[in-house]
C-alpha cells in the first residue's frame, strides 16, 4: 500500500513532469527548463502553489499570459484535481495579469484596453509554425549526421522514423517533439505519408532540401537569440535575489566567489 | 584606433554608445529601477567575467570612465552617442541630448551626438525637431518605439505623426534614423518584435537612412528580408556582437546570415556602451573567424576587408566622416586624462 510519503512524491513529480509540458510559446522550450517556474509545491491539503517570474520586468504580456494560461491548463490535467493559485512576480503588468488568471478571465478580457485583436490565436498559430520548424531543422540536421542520405531522409514515412537513431544531443531531444507537432498540424496524415513536409503540407524535394535548411535555420537564428538571452537574464535576476544582509552580493556571485547552487531538478 | 596583431590601423567607429545616468537617485519610479536593472543584466549575463562592471558605477559613469573605455583603453576613434530620454522612468531623463553634448563639448572631434524625439508629442516633436537641428546640428536621431508616454505603451514607425516627424527630417538634411528594435507592447496581441514596420518607412523615405539596431533580432529574418529590398536598411550589430564571447558558433550563424542576405557594405559595429566596452568586443571580432561548415552552407567568408568595413568605413560613409581629415585631428586628442 502507498505511503503518503510516496503519494506525495508521486504527485510532485507529476506536477512537475505536467509544467514540463508547457513551452515558452516563443522559445519552444520547456518553462521549467528555462527557469521560469520559480517555486512549485504542494501544501498538506494537496492544492498546489505556483510562482512564476520571467527573466525581466519588461517581457512581453502576451507571452507571458499564453505561458501562464499554459500552466493553468496544465494543473487541470493533474489527476487529483487540486485547488491552485498561480503568481506572476516582478512583471510590469502583474497586478493585472494575477488578478486576471485568478479570476478565469481571457486575455481579451485582462487586456480589453492594450490589446487591440480580441485574442491570440494568430500569435498562437504563429508560434505553432516555429516551433515545428525549429524541431523538424533539429531532426533534419541530426538524421543528416547520422549518415542517412538526403533521399532516406526524405522519403521516411511515421513507423521508418519511429526508429530511425539519433546520436544523443538536440535532434535526439527534438524527435519525439518534432513527432508531436507533426500529428498536431496534420491530424488526418496517414501512416505512410512522409514524415518531412514543410508548414504548408508540400512535400520536400531532395533537391531542394539545403535551401529547405537553409530557411529553418533562420527560424532558430531568432528563436535561439531570444533563449539565450532569456537564459542569460534569467540567471542574473535569480542571483539578484539572493542577496539578503550579510549574504554574499550580486558581485561575488558574478565574480564566482560563491559556489554555484544547483538548480532544481525536474 | 584599433591595432591589428599584423600592425595594421584599422579606423573604428563605435555606432551605438550611451552617456546615461540610472542611478537610483535620478529613477522615477520601479519601471526605472527595472530598465537599468535589465541592462545590468545583459551586461552581466553576456560580458566576459573581467569585464564585469560593479553595479554603481554601471548605473552612473562619469565623462572620464566613458572617454578612457571608449578612447584610451578602447580602439574606438569615433563614438555616435545616442539620446534616450526615458523621462517616465527618469527624474531627468536616461541619457538626454544636453548630457551627451556636454561631453561631446569636452572631448571634441570624438563624439557624433544624436539626437531623439517622440511623435506622440505631436506638433511640440516637430518644433523640437528644429530646436535640435538649430542647437546640436544632428546628423541623426535615435527612435525608441518601446518608450511609454502617459497611457501610451509604444509607437510604431509608421503612426501618421511619426510620418510628419520624418519628413521633417528629411527636409532638415538629418538622413540617418537609428531604430531600436525591441519589444514595444502595443498591440498586445501582435508579435512583440515585428519589424515590418521598417519596411513601409524606408520604402516611403528613401533619402533617409534607417539603421535598425540589434538587427532586428530576434526577427532576423524578417529583417534580413527587408534590409535586401531596401538599399536604405543598414543592420547595427550591437547585442548581436557580445555572443561572440558566450556563444562564438551562434555569433557566426547570425554573421553569416547577415553578410549572405545585406552584405558587408550595409553592417555597422556598435558596443552598446556601457552596457558592454569597445575593446574586447574588438579584439575578438577581428580575431574571429566564421565556423567552415557555417560559412560554406551560404558562401560567405569574414574576411580583413570586411571587418574593416563593418568597424568603420560604413558608419563612416554613412556619416560623412573624411577618415584622413579625422586622423589628423584625432592626433592632437588626450590620450590621457587629465587629473580633475
């Protein structure tokens, strides 16, 4: 019989595997990978408490409600269905957004007055489309690696790419994604279709495959600038907060005087 | 001036610097302690660690710091020093024109003082335009469409006031228009960072130059798109640069890039000081070289020649600065500063 220790544990880790889930729309990286769920716990009554802080005051509202609207639909999902509070910090728009998420409202609602679309869907779609750029270049370019030709890759269909190999590293971490964003853009392809077609559904030369690339690495150009700077920011600002009295300072712990903590694990 | 490891000069001029003052005495209000917080962290997350600036000194430098990290220590010959006004976050502003032209004062021959306006301000932008003509002699201004002004969140390049403002600039002969292209807020419902707006004002001003800082990133493709249409469109590589320390691969996908789609003739160096200083960034751009299997996937090669252009000759060109004539003046500039 499960302890409720182990209850506990189990449930922790579902929660945290449920954030995992959601990605910073713009960075198509996992909020909990970015560092942006800055606490999650559940108390003694099981309802559960979210903190969450970007890596600046000044990121933009909309990311940061389709985030936190992503988390909100995550923590429906858990499986003991949990009362829950989720909290923006140190954000421009906070107050606005907290009371917003709080009270169920939509995006439109919250931002009735800055907004001038009354919701996000084209944005949504926006960053459906990099997203399964960034994943499908990452596989392209993994599968390339991994010696197949340009013509095997080309001509896989869904059970070839199920298992076909990839070294370890970010093609190898893409490859179940790429799979997910696959199946979510064209939910009536059969088995046999090629798994490599472009946004549009077109099938991809081979010959046309190095301008193909070429195009998507554009698209993680930009995304990767945004994830590294976010990264970079993001890291600044949690050392910023560790700066209590008698605490080492902001300085020491960029001049590595402190050793580093770990991060939290997921 | 910058000294090449084979004895070469190489004239630089710095296109994106600033003479600010964030420190918590001149902050108006929270929005001011966060804007100059995020610089510090860029400046902190993205400079090599002996470069690291205390936090004090990063939100208020004084005239001397900006001179020898520019000029003595750096290999800048020439600084643009743009005005961000900011005064809803600023008792007296981030870094107004009336500062920067008190240094420029102090140091002459070094400084390109460019001026800012807001077109929300309506007819007062345009009047104020004339005063800086008049005044300060701009040769270009620095447009910050992520600035607040009362409810307003941000602007567009495109607005009918912004539209006035330009063809004044046009009129008064100030040609080169520096856009910081960041995340304005409105609309909410928009990609915070569209640059399209670039597109429409450059193809309707084609005697101005607009020089979008940052590259547009991160939508550098779009701006690549339009940089290519557009033989008015330059890209300034400030915050594009630093990642040559934390991430030299990326730095040269993004490099590549560039030279493939705007070519070497339209990129401008710029250290974005102070949030990063001039040398380091120098030194390893001229010691880099772009990864064999980036640059042979767009063909494109940095070569001697094409740094060069990009450290100065462009920003040169684009401001009609007479590299001999300067030279000449330059030598009779400090190289040292005086003790107070």
């Amino acid at each position: 019989m499960a302890t409720a220790a182990s209850v506990s544990g189990n449930r922790e880790k579902e929660l945290w595997r449920c954030l995992g889930e959601v990605n910073d729309p713009e960075l198509d990286e996992p909020i909990t990978e970015m560092g942006f769920v800055e606490r999650a716990v559940m108390t003694g009554d099981g309802s559960v408490e979210i903190d969450f802080r970007l890596p600046t005051y000044w990121c933009s509202p909309n990311f940061a409600f389709l985030m936190l609207d992503g988390v909100r639909k995550a923590l429906d999902q858990l499986s003991w269905s949990p009362a829950y509070r989720v909290k923006l910090h140190d954000h421009m728009f906070a107050e606005e957004v907290n009371r917003g998420m709080a009270a169920g409202k939509t995006f439109g609602d919250i931002f009735a007055e800055l907004a001038e679309d009354q919701d996000l869907g084209a944005l949504r779609d926006t960053f459906r489309m990099k997203a399964f750029k960034r994943r499908q270049e990452a596989v392209l370019r993994g599968l390339r690696q991994h010696g197949l030709t340009d013509r095997e890759i080309l001509g896989m269909d869904l059970p070839a790419y199920d298992v076909a190999r990839l070294e370890a590293g970010e093609a190898a971490k893409q490859k179940p994604r790429y799979r997910a964003a696959l199946i979510e853009r064209f939910p009536g392809r059969r088995a046999d279709d090629p798994v490599f077609v472009t946004w549009e559904g077109q099938r991809i030369p081979t010959a046309a495959l190095g301008a193909h690339l070429a195009e998507l690495r554009g698209v993680r150009v930009n995304m990767e600038f945004n994830g590294a700077l976010c990264r970079g920011l993001k890291q600044t600002r949690y050392k910023e907060l560790d700066v209590v009295d008698g605490e080492p300072t902001l300085v020491d712990f960029i001049m590595d005087r402190v050793p580093a903590r770990a991060a939290p694990t997921v | 001036m910058f000294r090449t490891p084979e004895g070469k000069d190489i004239f630089v001029v710095d296109g994106h610097t600033h003479f600010w003052d964030g420190s918590p005495e001149n902050q108006k209000n929270i929005h001011g302690k966060q804007f100059i917080d995020c610089f510090y962290a860029y400046h902190t997350g993205m400079s090599p660690k002996d470069q690291l600036w205390e936090k004090s000194k990063f939100e208020k430098y004084s005239a001397d710091d900006l001179y020898r990290d520019l000029f003595i220590d750096g290999p800048d010959d020439m600084a643009i020093v743009q005005s961000t006004y900011l005064k809803d976050f600023y008792k007296n502003g981030f870094n107004t024109i009336e500062r920067n032209a008190e240094v420029a004062k102090r140091y002459p021959e070094r400084f390109i003082v460019n001026g800012a306006f807001d077109p929300r301000d309506g007819e007062k932008a345009l009047e104020y335009i004339h005063f800086l003509k008049e005044t300060y002699d701009i040769k270009g201004v620095k447009m910050y469409t992520a600035e607040w002004n009362g409810a307003s969140k941000g602007w567009k390049l495109t607005d009918p006031d912004a539209y006035k403002c330009f063809e004044l600039c046009d009129k008064l002969g100030i040609r080169n228009i520096h856009v910081h292209k960041g995340p304005t807020i409105l609309p909410l419902s928009k990609d915070a960072f569209d640059v399209h707006d670039v597109d429409h004002a450059a193809t309707d001003f084609q005697g101005l130059n607009w020089i979008i800082e940052h590259c547009g990133l991160p939508r550098l493709d779009d701006f690549c798109w339009i940089a290519t249409q557009e033989t008015n469109v330059y890209g300034g590589l400030a915050v594009a640069l630093p990642f040559i320390h934390a991430r030299p691969r990326y730095f040269g996908e993004v490099i590549a890039e560039l030279l493939f789609w705007i070519g070497p003739e339209k990129i401008l160096f710029g250290s974005d000081y102070a949030i990063w200083t001039p040398r380091w960034l120098v030194e390893k751009f001229w010691a880099y070289q772009i990864p064999d299997d980036i640059a042979a996937e767009r063909g494109v090669q940095l070569t001697d020649e094409i740094k060069e252009k990009i450290l100065g000759l462009n920003a040169a060109r684009l401001y009609n600065i007479d590299i001999a004539a300067k030279k000449t003046a330059l030598a009779s500039s400090p190289f040292s500063i005086a003790a107070e």
